[in-house]
C-alpha cells in the first residue's frame, strides 16, 4: 500500500493529543521470550549482552511528540494479572485508577511457536477476565527467525483470528532487540494507543470504521461542502486542510492522493464483510460510491483517507480533524478549542449598531 500524499499534519495549533497527564505500559509475555531485552535496548540504544530478568521500572520524561509521563513496566510470569480481581461477565476496562496499566505489550518469541500458541490459551484470555486495556502483540527475535514471505503470510493468518476474538488486541508488530529492529517505534506506537485511541474510530475486526466516527466524519465534509452538490472541490479540500492543518496541499499532492484512494478502492469495509458496523456506516453513504466523481472527492473518498491513515497506524491526522471540531475521545461532540469552522460563525454586531 502506497503511503497517502502530505495530508498529515506538521504543526499547528490542532496538533493536540489525549490530555492524559502519564502513561503506564506493561510487558507481558513467557519467560525469555526477550521483553527484558526490548527494554534495555530501548533505553540504551544498544543491544544487551544479558539482560536482567527483570528490568526494574522505566520513567520517560514528557517530550513534544508524548507530552505524557510515560512509566514502562516489565514483568515476570503472570502473577500480576492472577493478582487482580475478576472481571464481571461481559468484561470491559476497569476505571483507570483501578488498573495497574494502560497499554499492555504482549510479547512472544518468533522462534518458539509454543510461546504463540499460549496467546489464545493463556495471555488474552487472561487480559480479557483481568484488565482488558488495550494490547499490542510483539514478536520478538524477528531476527533469528527464517525470512520467507509464506511464513510472513502464515504468520499473518495466525494473528486474525485473535484480533477478530479478542476486541482490546489492537496492534501486532515484528522486533528485534539485537538489530534494534522496531523497538522505539513498538514503544512509540503503544503510547500512541492512549493519546490517540483507535477503538472510538475503527473496527479491527470488521475492518471498517466505527458508525460513530463515520457520522463525526460526515458532519465534518458537509461543513467544508460549501456548494452542497455532495462533493469536496480541491478548493473546499484545501479549505479544510488549512483549517486543520495549517497547511496548503499542492495540485500535485491532491492528484496524488486521489490516485491513491481510486488504486485502493474506496469499499469501508474489507471483501465480503458484514459486521454491524459496516451495516451502520452503510447509511451514512454509498458502499459502492466511488472514491471521486467529476475530479472531485466523494464522501466514500474522504472517509477512505481516513481509514487510509489507520490502517497505516497513523491514529494522529484522524484524531487531530475530530479534536479541532471538538469531539472528544468518546467522540462525543463539545465545543472546537479555537473557534467555529468557517462559515459556522455568525456575525457580530457593535454595540453601536445594536442601538
């Protein structure tokens, strides 16, 4: 998949994350399976000879990309989780007070299948009764394993039907610690699943985006639709990127943009499905539609950017659009920050002209 033209932001007064003061990850994961490893190479930048077993508590001050403490916490074995209190039936996410963590990386070795298989039978379940917050999957020593696109693609398989059954497992990633092979961007993309959430905005395993966020989405095309003919201009699309954004997109970048949505295909849901959330999406607008029409963009088109950048794991444009409107993590609708969209606003009078 091509990566989508300039439409992400690079500064500017929207680019605000969760206002959440501190983060806390915790790695789970079988003995050896190198979570020590992955976060002495973190801190360190070097590869380890031996790790510890343990690592003992990591503090990473707020920088201007996480602007949250963020405190990381290895572990050994599962008695922390044995240790919390079962959740009711269903289960959901205990008050954030209540858990010991916000994100769990969950880690597994690529060269023991043993240590994959107690995933299903062991690790998620165990989440899922104890504190289902939302998890990364990690294969570590992706180094040591064998490289072979029918093994990528098996190990692809695998990894579905535990997104599909397990809804808090959010992210898979591949690493090394002794290559430094992805092991600032894992940490990275876990503080990214507390500033900028994807379960508001996107159905993992219905590969659609949620009713929620399709109809904040849709609101938010009508506004910049300013000749109400059902399509965005390149005029009316650079409107809202320099409203968001603060930044201009050239003709070249719209044009490639547009390649990139019609190549892609402008479907919001994944061949064949038909999760509830597609259904709900689908009365928002055209499953079928496609992504332009008369050189410009479609609703179906806008809302496939969008879903473009997820599943990129670029969580930070889609939320950064829904907080200048004023939506809040739940996505329900306050107040914008600054002020109203354009046009929104109605003129105000002197006191003079009052009189």
């Amino acid at each position: 998949m091509a990566a989508p033209p300039p439409c992400s932001p690079s500064g500017g007064a929207a680019n605000s994350p969760s206002s959440s003061s501190s983060i806390r990850l915790l790695l789970l994961g079988d003995e050896q399976v190198g979570k020590s490893s992955l976060v002495s190479t973190f801190v360190s930048q070097i590869f380890p000879p031996s790790a510890p077993r343990i690592m003992t508590t990591v503090r990473i001050p707020p920088t201007d990309a996480c602007p949250s403490l963020t405190t990381i916490i290895d572990s050994q074995g599962d008695e922390l989780l044995l240790s919390l209190p079962k959740l009711p039936d269903p289960p959901h996410p205990p008050p954030p007070q209540s858990r010991p963590c916000d994100v769990i990386i969950l880690v597994y070795d690529a060269t023991r299948p043993a240590t994959f298989q107690r995933l299903a039978t062991h690790w998620l379940p165990l989440i899922e009764q104890s504190c289902p917050v939302p998890t990364m999957l990690v294969s570590s020593k992706i180094d040591l394993s064998p490289p072979s696109a029918s093994s990528s693609r098996d190990q692809s398989r695998a990894v579905m039907p535990l997104l599909s059954r397990f809804k808090f497992l959010h992210l898979c990633m591949e690493s090394s610690a002794k290559t430094l092979l992805a092991v600032s961007e894992l940490f990275f993309m876990a503080q990214t699943l507390v500033l900028y959430p994807i379960d508001p905005l996107f159905d993992i395993g219905g590969n659609s985006l949620r009713p929620g966020c399709a109809r904040a989405l849709a609101r938010i095309f009508r506004v910049f639709d300013k000749d109400n003919d059902g399509l965005l201009s390149d005029a009316e699309l650079n409107a809202f990127q320099l409203y968001v954004f603060e930044v201009f997109l050239m003709a070249e970048d719209i044009a490639g943009l547009k390649k990139v949505i019609t190549k892609e295909g402008s479907s919001m849901t994944s061949s064949g499905s038909s999760s509830g959330a597609s259904a709900s999406a689908s009365l928002l607008f055209d499953l079928d539609d496609p992504a332009t029409r008369d050189g410009k963009f479609t609703l179906s088109g806008f809302l496939s950017i969008i879903k473009l950048f997820i599943e990129k794991n670029q969580l930070q444009p889609p939320w950064i659009i829904l907080r200048r409107f004023g939506h809040a993590d739940d996505l329900t609708l306050g107040k914008p920050k600054e002020e109203e969209a354009p046009g929104a606003k109605e003129p105000k009078l002197t006191p003079a002209e009052h009189q």
